[in-house]
C-alpha cells in the first residue's frame, strides 16, 4: 500500500531570498503537463547519473504500451510507446521505439531497436540497445541482448540472454560485464487469465530480491492488441543503476512477446 504523495515527495523549508534576486521555481511538487501527472523532480545527487534521481525515491515501477488505432485496426507493427509511473499513478519517464517501418515489420518480435527513456524535463536519460539476435533456445551461440545506456552514451550495465531448455533466462550485467542478478520466468509464459511473474535473484539463485510481472490485460486486448502492461519491484536501497538496467530487461521481456 502506499502511505501517500509524502512518501515520494521531498520536504521543503523557507529561505529568505535577497530583494531583487529571482525566486527558482519549485522542482518538488507535481508537474502536469497536458493532463499528465508527472513525479516530482529530486534534486541532483552525487554519483548518479542525471536523470536517474526518480529511481531513489521508488522499489516499484508501473509501464503501461501505448495502444496504436492504425496498428489495432490494421496490424502494421507502429512504433512502440510507453509511460513509466509510479505507484501513484505519477508519470516518471516516457519511452518511445526508434526503429525503421522496414525493420519493424520484417523482423517482428527479433528487430533490434533503440528505445529512448524521458524525463519529464524532456531529457533522454537511458538509451537502450538491442542488437539483432536469435530468440530460439536451439541457437545458444546468439541469444538477446541489450546495452543499458545513462546517459546516452555512457553503459552502466546489461542484459544477457541465458541458455535454457525450458525457462527464459537472463543475467543483469554491469557496466564492466559483471554478474550482479539473475532472471528466471515459468515454463509457461502464455498470460492466459493471469499474470506471468518473472523472479529477480541472487547471483546464486538463492534469494528473491525483486520482480518483473506481465499483467492480464483482459481478453479483447491480449487477443487482438500487442499492448502490455508490467510492474517491476526491486529493494529501495539498490543501486539505481541497477534499477536502470532492470527496466532494460523489462523491455527486453516485453519485446520477446513473452
């Protein structure tokens, strides 16, 4: 449950402002733009990569797709959108596909892409890379990957497709190649009238630290849409840019049509 906004806000206190100087506007309370709620903007911290503050104040992470009423109507693959919220139903980042009409309907679910992350200053503060890859379990010398990027440009981690004959399986890289978690999904990855949880662990497997759910949507979206809905969990206190690099797999899941 959520306590309420203060939980993810930040308390402010009076200053006295010299006559004459300009008053900064206040970064801490919601911003709504366009009839969006948009998460509060935490002030800079050191040894974070700009952008990555919101992830400091959240164990929990909402990404709803955009639906598309040509791709709905037509099935031509659009490229993907998404909102990233809290559990406060605030807007954290927004993330858009960049990819060619070319690639994406000739390649489907295997394409690589470029999704871009958005603060809601309208900065890209990750960049993610996928490269064209295999998805099969009969060819473990090309499985998925991607490349976490914050800022754009600069890696802070990965994510590694892992051979399995049953189980999707990946491994959370850092920046230097580094096993920090693991991800195992159930045999069965078909969302059919429930959800379809993906445990986050321990590098030894021998703990749970966090989550990522697809969530049922319900028959007439999962039947004629690709939209989907996941939440991500993972411990407050991890470091963010480990957090960035869980909504990477997240995306990497969701773009494997799990």
């Amino acid at each position: 449950g959520v306590a309420g906004a203060g939980s993810y806000g930040f308390q402010v206190q009076a200053m006295g402002v010299p006559a004459g100087l300009a008053v900064p506007p206040i970064q801490n309370q919601p911003i709504a733009k366009e009839g969006t709620i948009w998460m509060p903007v935490p002030p800079p911290l050191p040894n974070c990569p700009p952008g990555l503050e919101y992830l400091t104040q959240i164990d929990q992470i909402l990404i709803h797709q955009q639906m598309e009423l040509l791709e709905i109507l037509t099935g031509f693959e659009a490229q993907n959108k998404y909102e990233i919220k809290n559990t406060l139903g605030q807007r954290v980042y927004f993330a858009a596909e960049d990819t060619d009409c070319c690639t994406r309907n000739c390649c489907g679910p295997s394409r690589p892409f470029t999704l871009r992350i958005i603060d809601n200053l309208g900065h890209e503060v990750i960049t993610l890379q996928r490269p064209l890859r295999c998805s099969s379990c009969c060819f473990p010398c090309c499985l998925q990957e991607l490349e976490v990027q914050a800022p754009p440009g600069t890696p802070v981690g990965y994510v590694v497709q892992d051979w399995h004959a049953c189980l999707p399986k990946f491994t959370i890289q850092d920046e230097r190649k580094m096993d920090i978690l693991k991800i195992t999904g159930p045999c069965v990855v078909c969302s059919c009238c429930g959800d379809v949880h993906f445990e986050v662990k321990s590098v030894d497997e021998t703990s749970t630290v966090g989550r990522i759910s697809k969530q049922w949507t319900g028959f007439l979206k999962e039947a004629f849409t690709d939209a989907d809905n996941f939440g991500i969990t993972f411990p407050m206190d991890l470091d963010v840019k480990m957090k960035a690099v869980m909504i990477g797999a997240c995306f990497l899941i969701v773009s494997l049509s799990f």
